[in-house]
C-alpha cells in the first residue's frame, strides 16, 4: 500500500500531519476588549469628521460630522459609558456641537494627548484598559498604545493601522464612531431597542 504524504510513518498510530483549525483567538480577544469598555474617547479630525475643512470667504472654518455618530454618542451617554474627545484643533463649532450631545470632557488644542487622556481617567475613576480610543493620524499613537481597545476609521494612516485592534470599515466623519459604539454597546447589551 503507497504511504500518503501527509503520514509521518506507516504506523497505526500515525496521525495526519494536516494543520489543525486555529480557535478564532483574535476574535475573542477583540470581544473581551469591546466587553471591558467603560468609557470612549476620540480625536475628531478624520474620526468624527472626514478630515476636510472648508474655508469660507471670511476665514471661518467648516467641518461636517455625521449624524449617526452623534446619536450614538449619546446613547453610549445614556447607558453610562463617558465619552472625551481630545483634539489638536481649536473649534468653537465643533465644541458647541460635542456639548449639545451632552459631551462635557473636550479636550482642545492638544500637541500632546497623554496628559488630557490622564485627565479624563482621573476624573472617571477609570484605567487605561477600560478605554476605547478612536484615532486616525500620528498624533494619535501614543494614546492608542496605551489604552484597552485601540480603533481607527478605515481610512487612517499605515502606522494607525498596524498597531490598532479594530479598523472599522467605514471612513473617518461617515460612521465609524457609530460603528465601534454600536458594536461595544450590543456586546454588552446596551444598545437601545425600538
């Protein structure tokens, strides 16, 4: 009888040399990251916008958001998970807008997140692997290594990318907040019923 290749011998208690199924590892530990969320905090130019700005004839300074991202906002609110948002840019529209969805931690003019990120864990009580952190350019890196669940809009920059542990499929200012908040939320059975 010929030897099939995949036999390491002919003895009967040979075993198949066929690569055994990987138990979805990743996956569970990206559920186990969603499910120890208690709080979320963004940057907004290409996360909570889609990192365009208009420039009107006097000078101001326009940028659109995305209306599904603000209803989840506050519905992760609602369920009592804070929210912070941390941002290199200074923008009154922006502040006013974050306010109205009941966002009371905006962090502006920040060249540096760590220490308005420190801020906010402080004055939630929280840790650092309690956090979601949503951001998309290099500014973002330092606080996407430390918190529990690094994600990014599917149109960040390459070293967001790598280093992140969910990448949503949508693009920055088109959703992706709603994306991760939705799915955090559903994990834990937050999310609201119509």
């Amino acid at each position: 009888m010929d030897q099939l290749p995949f036999f390491p011998d002919d003895s009967p208690e040979a075993v198949p040399l066929l690569p055994e199924p990987l138990p979805p590892l990743e996956l569970v530990h990206l559920f186990d990251k969603m499910q120890a969320v208690k709080a979320f905090v963004f940057d907004v130019d290409g996360v909570l916008t889609d990192n365009s700005i208009q420039v009107t004839e006097a000078g101001e300074l326009l940028r659109t958001m995305h209306v599904r991202d603000g209803q989840a906002m506050k519905w992760a609110l609602k369920a009592g998970l804070p929210i912070g948002v941390i941002t290199g840019g200074r923008s009154a529209g922006v502040t006013k807008r974050l306010s109205d969805l009941g966002l009371e931690q905006i962090y502006s003019g920040a060249a540096d997140k760590i220490p308005p990120f420190q801020q906010f864990l402080e004055r939630y009580g929280l840790l650092a692997a309690e956090v979601c952190y949503i951001g998309d350019d290099l500014p973002d890196l330092p606080v996407l290594r430390k918190v529990g669940l690094a994600c990014c809009p599917a149109d960040a920059v390459p070293e967001i990318l790598e280093v992140v542990d969910y990448v949503s499929p949508v693009r920055g200012g088109q959703g992706c907040v709603r994306d991760i908040i939705e799915k955090v939320l559903k994990l834990q059975s937050k999310w609201p019923e119509y």
